[in-house]
C-alpha cells in the first residue's frame, strides 16, 4: 500500500471554478473582450492561469495582449481567490482520514505557487502536509518537476507514490513521473475525457477515492 498522495488542487479537491471565473471576466472586461460563461471557463483551465487567458481570448491573439489581461486577471485572483472557492463534498473528511491513517500529503497545481500556497493554508494547512505550484524554477504540469519537487519535501520514494487528478494533465503528469494515478469524475472533466488520456482509474466518490488509495 503506497503512503505518499500527490493531489492536484482545482477541480480535484476544491471547486476554484467560480472565482476563476469572476477574475478572468473582470480581466475580458477591462480590455473589452467578450464575458465567458462557467462551462467556457471550465474547458480552459488545467494548464495554469496564462494557458486559461489565452483559451479565452480570440485565436491568435499577440502575446503582449495575454500577458496584458493575464496581469489583470492576476490582480484580481490574487485577493480574491477564495471568494467563493469550496472543497468538494467529503473531501474534507477524506483529507482528514487520511492524515490520521498517517498518509503523507501534497498539493501540486499548475497555479502560481502563492495562490496554490493561499488555498493550501486557507483550507488545508490542518491534513495537507505541503503545497507546490508553478515557479520559474519548477515546470508545470505535465512535466514532472513539482511532483519530484512534492516528493523531495516529503522526504518520500516515488515507489511509495500515487498521483490523484481530475483532468488528462494529471494522468499525463503521472505518466511523466512514472507514477500510478487515480483520476476523479467530480472536476473539470468529464470521465469520458479522463478514459481517452489514458486513465486506468476512474473514481466518482471520496469514498472510491478512499477504497482506491488503500488497495494501491
């Protein structure tokens, strides 16, 4: 049985999906760009803030102008990235469990690493024993820098080792970390898109989530 869990953070254990959508409109709207719906928002996210921006600006929008509104969105996120942020139902429970079965825990996002370290301190800093997101030194996911990174803080063997995802980034990072993942249904996407990436494990409930980790 594996000890060490490498748990994504949006869409995995908490519901960013509203903030991230209130921060990046605000951005849109500032420079007059069309408003995004939730669902939009939804299928953008996954691979950091910049990739979002750019998923919801027009195609072939130049470079100067995403980093423009990307700043923007930022500014905002930055203080407000908890608004209306929630874990998901029994997720709380499960973290909980976990730490007291003595599992060694770690968050890694493609968010920037401060607001990855925010959320981690506002909801978790109690059962997650550390988090890690994106820095100039470490590459994002699917690069398996942060996971490595995870692994080296723990003082843990990438043996002893699961990653825990909602999206196709998170199985390909497992993949590129040579770790086993289990995915969940309850996130970004949808369970159809996690086969297609290549999931071996599907879980729809923390309770199948639990049932996995300890047959691991």
């Amino acid at each position: 049985m594996k000890k060490t869990l490498i748990f994504d953070l949006d869409g995995t254990v908490l519901n960013t999906l509203k903030d991230l959508k209130i921060s990046a409109n605000i951005a849109l709207n500032y420079y007059n760009y069309p408003q995004k719906s939730l669902e939009e928002i939804r299928n953008s996210v996954g691979d950091g803030l910049k990739m979002l921006i750019r998923r919801v600006l027009p195609m072939h929008t130049d470079e100067e102008t995403v980093d423009a509104v990307l700043a923007k969105m930022k500014e905002h996120y930055r203080l407000h990235c908890h608004d209306a942020t929630i874990p998901y139902p029994g997720i709380p429970e499960l973290l909980a469990r976990l730490k007291t079965e003595g599992y060694r825990i770690a968050l890694v996002s493609n968010k920037a690493d401060a607001m990855t370290k925010e959320l981690h301190r506002v909801f978790f800093a109690e059962t997650i024993d550390l988090a890690i997101g994106e820095t100039e030194r470490l590459q994002r996911k699917p690069a398996p820098d942060m996971v490595f990174e995870a692994l080296r803080l723990l003082g843990a063997d990438k043996n002893d080792a699961i990653c825990i995802g909602d999206s196709e980034v998170d199985v390909l990072t497992a993949k590129s970390a040579g770790l086993p993942c289990l995915s969940v249904s309850w996130g970004f996407r949808s369970e159809t898109v996690l086969l297609a990436a290549g999931a071996k494990t599907v879980c729809h409930t923390p309770e199948e989530l639990y049932k996995a980790i300890k047959g691991s």
